[in-house]
C-alpha cells in the first residue's frame, strides 16, 4: 500500500524534495503516484504538518 497524503497537506514542498523515488506530485494538495511509491516512509517523516500516513517497509 502506497502512502497517502490529506487534505492536511500545507504544499509546502518538504515531501517532493526527500521522495527517492519522485512518487510526489506537486499541486494544490501534493499526491503521491502508487506506482512509484515503494513505502520507504521518508515523505511522512519530514511532512511538518503529518499530512502523510501509511505503514513503513
């Protein structure tokens, strides 16, 4: 299960830059594209307003 981002997302930018895999994609509200995402859990933890949930790998 990939991780999620909700509509606590600030789009501040944090996630996009740490992602090692560019699974973030920019907008209004950040998303993360499944298919790239691989769980590593890095998005949630630098996502200053915990926007990001899932379960770690």
């Amino acid at each position: 299960m990939a991780f999620k981002i909700s509509d606590d997302c600030a789009a501040c930018g944090a996630c996009e830059s740490e992602c090692p895999n560019g699974a973030i994609v920019a907008g209004d509200r950040y998303s993360i594209d499944p298919e790239k995402c691989t769980d590593c859990g890095t998005c949630a933890d630098v996502c200053p307003v915990g926007a990001i949930s899932g379960e770690k790998k």
